[in-house]
C-alpha cells in the first residue's frame, strides 16, 4: 500500500509540474489561467487519491472527499458575476463550507484518529494547504486567484511530500515527511523569487541605466512598446496609484489602461518609459516545483549545509 501511495504522489507531481508550466505560458501570455485546467487537474488528484485510500476502508475514503471536495470548490465558478441569492451569501456559504469541514475532519481525528482507519494524513495536509492558500491570497502575499488555485491544485495532486529526486540531508526528510507538499514547493518558489531583481539589475547595466535605487526593480522601455507589454508603469513623469493600476480584473482592461498611457506620453514628446515586470507567480511556482521534487526544501537544505 505504501508503494502505491508513493507511485502516485510522484505521477501527481509530474501532472502537476505539467499542468503548472501550462498555466504559466497561458499567464506569461494573456495573463489569465482559464479554470477548466484546474478542474481538470483537480479531478484527477481526486481520483487518484481515492484509488489510493479506497482499500483503508469507507471512513478515510470519506474524509477524503470531503477535504478535496472543499479544495475544488475555489475553481468552480459557483459564484460567478455575485447575481441573484448565491452572490449575496456566497461569503457566508463558504464560511460555513470552511467550518463544517474543519469540524468533520477535526471530529474525525479525534474520535478514530489519523492514519490506518481515522483520518488520512493527505486529507489533513490537503486541508491545511487550502487554509495557507486562501490566508495568502486574503493577505494579499498570493496577489492572483490563478496563484492560490495552483497552490490549492498542488494540494490534491500532491498532498505530501513525495522522496525527493536527487540524494537531500537527513534534516530535510525529516521536515518534508509531515509538511504539505505546496507549502515546501511555495518557500522554494520564494527563494528563487530573488532571481528577478538579479536580472533586472543586469538588463539595466547592459544598457548602461544602472541606478542604486532603481536599478533592481525597473527599467526602460519605449513607450510604443508599452501597450504590448504586460508591466507597471513606475515613470515619474507619469506618476501612478499602484492600488488602481492593480485594480484591473482582466487582462484586456490592463492593456486598454496602458495603450491610453502610451498615447498621453507620445503626445508630451517622450519616447521611453520607466516600469517594473509582471512577472506571473506561476512562472516562479513551476521553478519551486522542480527545485523541491529535486532537491526537497531548499531553504531548509541550505540551513543544514550551515
């Protein structure tokens, strides 16, 4: 049973290293991940999971469900446009969704346990990444839906840490055999996060723009190029609310934004323009996908090096 629950954790983090570098050339492109590849994805982790802990018995099968089942329901738009009742109290229902899970499997580990025939330790790592993933996006650290949908994906597809690739200190087994998956995967895309101001910094001393208090984090374009380019306006020629340039839903509204940006900045003769990258979390999500089914928790590695 053990060797077949490690066979699919590492067929969930292929799947997963799959669908994520899908979703990143889609966000890298149009800046929208449509939810239909995380159904997909999740469905998949779901069912996996169940021919995984079906022989355990009917009870961790259930406790299963239910935490995967709270897991889909942030990439099913059943809320969509906040029309009619259900936009009304689509806060409350899902609050009580939390709820009502949280009290189903914290019964459960209580009265049969985790483990064996209680509760499965993946339903709890499971729940316990939603929790994290939704926390981040209401904190605004996950700044887009599609960022905590994939945390939240990774959770079912790869609840648990699976062996890492490549040989890891003892240390690092240790942690990874009781932290979720995505929560390791999350800390290694943060510590490859510092990459982008690096190459920043080397794009402006190219161009011979480098600065001490600009130079990792904008740079200059033309300003034609603007409208095709997905970036944050950081001129202070053209000063900018970050709240409302960030308050765009879609990707069509931003490039509208940026194309009547452009225009002005033509019209007062300026040829270039100081911004900073969009680069999509998702990009950064695939790099912490691979580091840690390679090399498990880098930061923890590098801890244990010390």
């Amino acid at each position: 049973m053990a060797a077949v629950g490690s066979v699919w954790l590492d067929l969930g983090a292929i799947l997963l290293l799959v669908g994520l570098a899908i979703a990143a050339v889609l966000d890298v492109r149009t800046r929208e991940v449509p939810d239909r590849l995380w159904q997909v994805l999740g469905v998949l982790g779901v069912v996996g999971g169940s021919v995984v802990i079906a022989p355990d018995g009917g009870l961790p099968l259930v406790f299963w469900l239910v935490s995967a089942g709270l897991a889909l329901e942030h990439v099913v738009p059943w809320d969509a446009g906040g029309k009619g009742w259900i936009g009304e109290w689509a806060d409350y229902l899902e609050l009580t969704a939390y709820l009502g899970v949280l009290a189903v499997v914290g019964i459960g580990a209580f009265r049969w346990g985790i483990g064996g025939g209680g509760v499965p330790p993946v339903a709890i790592a499971l729940l316990a990444t939603v929790l994290v993933a939704r926390g981040l996006f209401e904190a605004g650290v996950l700044y887009g839906g599609a960022d905590a949908k994939a945390l939240i994906i990774a959770g079912i597809l790869v609840p648990l840490f699976p062996v890492p690739w490549i040989g890891v200190p003892t240390s690092t087994l240790l942690l990874t055999s009781f932290v979720p998956y995505p929560v390791d995967l999350l800390m290694d895309a943060a510590l490859l996060s510092v990459v982008v101001p690096i190459v920043v910094a080397i794009v402006n001393l190219r161009r011979r723009e480098f600065s001490v208090r600009t130079g990792f984090t904008t740079y200059t374009i033309p300003v034609g190029e603007l409208p095709h380019r997905f970036v944050w306006v950081r001129d202070p020629r053209y000063p900018v609310d970050p709240e409302e340039e960030a308050s765009f839903e879609t990707s069509d509204e931003d490039r509208t934004w940026r194309t009547q940006v452009a225009g002005e900045l033509e019209s007062r003769g300026i040829s270039r323009i100081r911004v900073g990258p969009q680069l999509p979390f998702i990009v950064l999500l695939v790099g912490g996908t691979l580091g840690a089914l390679l090399l498990g928790n880098w930061i923890v590695d590098l801890l244990a090096l010390v």
